[in-house]
C-alpha cells in the first residue's frame, strides 16, 4: 500500500483539498479520501492531477530528433523527412531500440505523460527477415517499460504495401512488412510480452490506407479482439489527393465506408477533412489522436479542433516522432493552431472557463479511451497514476485550481513536474527520473552507434 497527501487535487468532479490517496500493491487506486489527513503518507505535495496518457509514439524517432532539419534541394516536406526516417532505420538493432526507447520514456515521465501507446513498425532485422523471435524488436520496447516504469498500450503495426490499392513495400519499407499471418503470429506473440509487464495492453494498428487493402484491413480488424484500433489518416494533402485518385473516396470517408469505426478507434492526425466527415468522426465516437508538435514540424497542417468539439467529438495527445517531450507544450500548440488560423484567442472549449482545464480533462479522457486502460483519473479502481506539480515554480505562484493548469500548459515547461508515480511506484522525484543517468549513458552509446554507422 502506498499513501500519498495533497492540499489540492484535481478529481472527477473537480478541484478537491486535502485528499488522501490509497493504491495498493498492484498499483490500483483502492481509496480517495477528500479532507483526509496526511497521516501515514509516504508523500505529502501541493498539487495532484492524473498522469496524461500519450496515444501516440514511434519512441525509435526520438533517436533521429533533430537530424531533419537541413533543407534540401528543394522544398522539404513529410516525404522528404520520411526518406530519412528510412535511412534511420536501416541502423537499428533490438539493443539500441531498447536504449532509445528507455530514454524517451524516462523523458515521458519527467514531462508528466504516465502511459503511452507505441505505434510500432519496426519487426524485422536489416534486411526485412523476420527476427527467430517476431516480437524481438516488441520485447525491446518492453523491457524499455519494465525499466522505465511506463504505463504500456502496445500497437503492433500492420503494414503490407507502399501506396493506395496494394502497391507492393518499397525497399526503405522492408523491416515493417507482413502478411496477414505472419502480423496474427506477431499479434499473439506481442500479447505474450504484454503479459510479463503490470497491466499492458495491446491493439492493433493497420499503418495507413496506403500500406492496407480493403482486404487486409477486413481480416486483421478481428484480431483486435477488445482491444483498442489505432490507424495514421488523412495527415498530409498528398496522402488525400492520392487516395482520392485510387479511389473516389478521402480518406476518412474511405474509412467509414468499409470499417465500423466506434469508440474502439483512434484515427490518428486525421488532419485534412471535411466538414462531413468531421462530423462523422466526431459522432462515432472515435478518438481524433493530434500530435501537436509533430504535426507542426513535419508541416502537416491544422486540425480543425474548435468546430470538432463542439460536434462533440473526443480528442487525445500524443508524442508521435518525439522530437520534443511536453505534455503542456502538446496542449499549448493544439490550442495555438487554433488562435493562429482563427486569429481569435482560448478556442479549445465548448463553453465559458479555463481553456487549460478544457484542454487537460478532455486530453486525459480521450487519452484513456484510446489506451484501451483504466487511466487518466484519480478515483477508485483507476491505476495509481499521479503526478504532483511543482507549486513553486513562477507559473504557478499565487495561484490555484484551474489557474494552476493554465499557469503549466501556458507559461510552464516540463519543469513544472516535480513527482510522478507509475501504478504507485514513484518514478519521478523532484523532477528527475530514478533511472534517468542510467538510461542517458545507453542512450548515448547506442545513438553513437547508430550515427556511425
């Protein structure tokens, strides 16, 4: 049992003193006692919200952070960084993905995310041979959790051809592809890594439209079983024209034309749609999965989140390429898209008060649907996932309740995270991960390795 004391914390129903939480030893939240008292606590913090779950990481790309951002000879574009993502990849070996994954996630942790989705690709060895092992490259991603302490949701990738209509995988594509069966022996090896970990799950994730078939798509769906379905649609223009030409059909229309998309789903970026098929999604009851700071670096576009919720749609965040780690910087550039195209200012909120507490629950609760685990609050039969804010920090000073959420996701930064538990374990204190150097000192040879190379 670990006990945990906050002045303030922010619960179902909203701000709460003095309460008490109780998880027990399999890392469940057991009691919440608003106007408890601190006695017995093994911590007592000012400030307690719920860990933000991530629905969205690639965490091998924390590894090419950085490394794209050479303009070329001619205008750069998602394509181009793709070529070398490609190029990235060919390096990777099981060790070194295990080392950048647990440095993302100790990143993860220190920025207040407790829970991620790992959208992830890349099954084969170098030259596209499946691994005596298929879940070597997932065991690596696992044994990064393990050691971590993050919260885990995994996506195994199906991902069969190169473009719309069955365009067979191009030579950069080789470590990703599968046949049906050989993604179904994936699936149920994943499951089998997933069940030597605390309370992981496990979806499915067909890639995109390009890299699945009507076909395909029709024979993975049920191997998803309860599990969560994630897909990348409709991120870039490109992408839209090009199934348009396949098929008559953007993307998402494609989509809810031959899938039974429901709350089960998370179409990631989802960025370029129509004013149907918004609605569409947002009536499904589908997660829009938004990567702020990717979808701004790689040029994708805007998401048209004001007229999304207030259709009523659900909304989650995530770290996709990694190249920065914010859990209020996500937020802060979702919310500034808005005001920049709109040139108007707190767009992200159906009504009147905080654009912050708006932003925050409405990312947690999409968040937590779209991980397929029971996180994202503080209340009883939840994971014991918390985090304290550092109420010295100066944007957070003379302030309280949803000002203390405007004052991190606004004028914060990472630094605003003094302490996190994990399923109760304390993986963060004082703002540093307890296996930070140890995960930065692999980190660092295993990076070296891949650039040399």
């Amino acid at each position: 049992m670990t006990i945990l004391f906050f002045d303030a914390a922010l619960l179902e129903d909203g701000w709460v003193r003095d309460v008490r939480l109780e998880i027990d030893g399999q890392g469940w939240i057991s009691q919440v006692t608003p106007g408890g008292t601190p006695d017995g606590a093994a911590f007592h913090g000012t400030i307690a919200v719920p860990g933000m779950p991530n629905l969205h990481a690639h965490a091998f790309q924390r590894g090419m952070a950085g490394l794209a951002e050479v303009r070329g000879d001619h205008d750069d574009s998602f394509w181009t960084w793709r070529q070398a993502m490609y190029r990235f990849v060919d390096q990777l070996t099981p060790e070194n993905l295990h080392a950048i994954a647990c440095q993302v996630y100790v990143e993860m942790l220190e920025a207040g995310f407790t829970a991620v989705a790992e959208f992830h690709y890349v099954h084969h060895d170098p030259n596209g041979d499946p691994y005596a092992d298929i879940g070597t490259m997932s065991a690596a991603l696992g044994e990064a959790a393990r050691e971590s302490g993050m919260g885990m949701t995994f996506l195994p990738v199906f991902y069969a051809n190169a473009g719309f209509g069955g365009e067979p995988p191009a030579h950069g594509q080789r470590r990703f592809a599968n046949s049906v069966d050989g993604y179904a022996k994936l699936v149920e090896r994943v499951r089998e890594i997933a069940g030597g970990l605390n309370d992981a799950a496990v979806g499915l994730a067909p890639h995109s439209l390009r890299a699945v078939t009507a076909e395909q798509l029709g024979e993975i769906l049920p191997l998803a079983a309860a599990g969560p379905i994630h897909i990348h649609i409709a991120e870039q223009t490109k992408e839209v024209e090009d199934c348009l030409a396949w098929s008559g059909r953007r993307p998402v229309a494609w989509l809810f034309d031959h899938a039974e998309v429901d709350d089960q789903w998370c179409l990631v970026h989802a960025t370029h749609m129509t004013e149907a098929e918004r609605r569409q999604l947002a009536v499904s009851g589908a997660v829009a999965g938004l990567c702020p700071i990717t979808e701004a670096n790689l040029g994708d576009g805007i998401f048209d989140g004001v007229n999304f919720i207030n259709d009523g749609g659900t909304f989650g965040i995530g770290s996709d390429s990694n190249i920065y780690l914010s859990v209020a910087e996500e937020l802060r550039v979702l919310e500034y898209s808005q005001r920049l195209r709109d040139r108007r200012r707190n767009r992200m909120t159906s009504g009147a008060g905080s654009v912050g507490r708006a932003l925050f629950e409405g990312a947690l609760d999409g968040g937590a649907q779209a991980s397929g685990r029971a996180v994202g609050r503080l209340a009883v039969g939840y994971r014991g996932d918390v985090v304290s804010l550092d109420a010295a920090h100066p944007a957070m000073i003379g302030r309280d309740g949803d000002r203390w959420l405007d004052g991190w996701l606004f004028a914060g930064d990472t630094r605003t995270v003094a302490d996190v538990w994990v399923g109760g374990r304390h993986m963060v204190r004082d703002g540093c991960h307890v296996a930070r150097d140890a995960c930065r000192t692999r980190f660092a040879a295993a990076l070296t390795e891949v650039l040399d190379t």
